[in-house]
C-alpha cells in the first residue's frame, strides 16, 4: 500500500495540464494567425499595383460646375389664367411659365420675353383653351409642355428653348 500512496502523491504534484498545456493552443493559433496576415499582405503586395493618383484636372471640370447646371438657365416667361371649357364647365388655370435655355441664349430669350410679353401670354393661353382635359389633368403635363414649347419656338423664330418649366398650376371650377 506503501507503494500505491507514493504514486498517488507524484500524480497530485504533478498538473496534468496546468498552465502550460492552456497556452499551447493560443500560441498555435496566434502563430497561424499571423503567417495568414503576412501571407495575405505579401500576395497583395504581388498581385495589387501601386495605387492610381488623381489628377487635379478631373477635379477642376467638376468644380466649374458643381450644381451641374450643365449650361443651362432659367428664364421666366409669364403667368397667366386661361379658362378651358372643353367639359362643358369652365376652368380656371393659373400658370406660370418659365424656360430652360441655353446660357449663351438667355439674355436674348430674356430681351425677346420683355419685348413680347402679349405675344406669349396669348400663345400660352391659346394652348390651354384648346387643351384636352385629360392633357390638364396629368401630373407631368407633357402634351401641354411640348405644345407651348413648340409655339414659343415658333414665336421667337429658333429652337432656343429646351425644357418648359411649369411652376405653378392651380385649376378650379368658376361655380365653386
């Protein structure tokens, strides 16, 4: 029996695992995970170039424009009311009209809307007395945009305006 107390006092000198057997996977681990960032790093550095450089001059055209006009201005044309009786009842548009020219055209378009201020409510109002109630009634106003286009353009002689802007628009029956 001797005997079997002296192993058992060796064994419980003796850890098992203690310390030393906690840190040796952590050093494992470690040691991979930094042969894996050096392995990463170094393939990077053979497969990747050096990085692009930026050119000022891409910077400048951007800063030449930075709200992207794209040369382009606003005029304003006019702001009428027109009546459409096309359902039979009488509407009631107020408008205000306003073009998107070309900047090298705007003080021209601006000195032909001064000059012909009549003309161009007249036209305007035109369009809308003889306007489909569906064309009114849509949200874009498309057919009613290209049409006051085309007679201002035709107006004024050239294609100097690109866009028609209809800024406000307020319909309503005359019986309310």
């Amino acid at each position: 029996m001797a005997a079997d107390d002296g192993a058992n006092e060796l064994s419980e000198d003796k850890p098992s695992g203690g310390r030393r057997g906690k840190l040796k996977p952590l050093i494992i681990v470690g040691a991979l995970m930094l042969g894996e960032g050096v392995g990463i790093f170094a393939m990077m550095k053979f497969f990747a170039g050096p990085p692009e450089s930026t050119l000022a001059s891409e910077d400048d055209a951007e800063m030449e424009d930075p709200l992207n006009l794209g040369g382009q201005t606003e005029v304003e044309l006019c702001e009428v009311d027109a009546f459409n009786r096309k359902e039979g009842k009488l509407h009631v548009y107020s408008m205000k009209l306003s073009a998107m020219v070309a900047a090298e055209d705007a003080e021209s378009v601006a000195a032909f809307v001064e000059a012909r201020a009549a003309s161009i409510s007249d036209r305007v109002q035109l369009v809308i007395r003889s306007a489909d109630p569906q064309h009114l009634n849509d949200p874009s106003l498309e057919m009613v945009k290209r049409q006051i286009k085309q007679e201002l353009n035709n107006l004024i002689g050239k294609e100097l305006i690109e866009e028609l802007l209809v800024s406000k628009l307020l319909q309503s029956r005359t019986n309310l």
